[in-house]
C-alpha cells in the first residue's frame, strides 16, 4: 500500500475510532434529570433529610462518598425507595454518586 493511501487510511479511520469512544456522563446534568425531583430544594426527600441532617440538599453536602451513595441509591434508605438498574444505569448512578462527593461540594 502507498503511503498516501496509508495516510487517507488513518484520516479516515479517525472520525470512526473517535466516535467509538464513550462520552464522560454529566453527573450533574443526571443527578437533576433523575433524582432532583425529591433532593433539589423543596423536595421530599429533602425536606425529609431535613429532620435529620444539614444540609439536606445532598448538592450541598461535603460528608457524602461515592460508595455511600451508590449504595443507598441501589438498596433504598428510610422513605427512599431502591433504585433499579433499568431506571438508572450503573454508569449513571456511578457518575451521579461521583457528582455528589466531589470535593466542591457538587456545585
């Protein structure tokens, strides 16, 4: 094969091996679309978490671990329900509870 043609080869295959990659999920962007209907402020399970911990917006909070989160998302706590893989993915529950103990506090 010419070296030209190895060239045009590998411009082309770029694109290709690009799109192959997965995309880094929005934590954040998850976190709201499915779980901010009960931890955003003024929801249930904020207001809730409020008669035992401050600060109950689980955004807000500096004490929470990835593993914690991951844990009691999938096995439920108190009024929470357990949530299931087919609501929210591994991958997106990971990326959620990583959301949640970042260092900044998750805004």
């Amino acid at each position: 094969m010419s070296r030209v043609m190895l060239i045009a080869a590998a411009v082309l295959a770029a694109p290709l091996a690009a799109a192959a990659q997965p995309a880094a999920l929005d934590g954040h962007a998850l976190f709201h679309a499915k779980c901010g209907m009960c931890h955003e402020a003024g929801g249930m399970g904020t207001g809730l978490l409020a008669r035992r911990v401050q600060p109950a917006e689980l955004e807000k909070r500096a004490n929470l671990t990835a593993g914690y989160v991951f844990q009691y998302a999938r096995r439920g706590l108190g009024n929470m329900p357990p949530i299931p893989p087919g609501d929210v993915g591994d991958d997106q529950l990971k990326a959620i509870a990583d959301y949640l103990a970042a260092p900044h506090g998750g805004k």
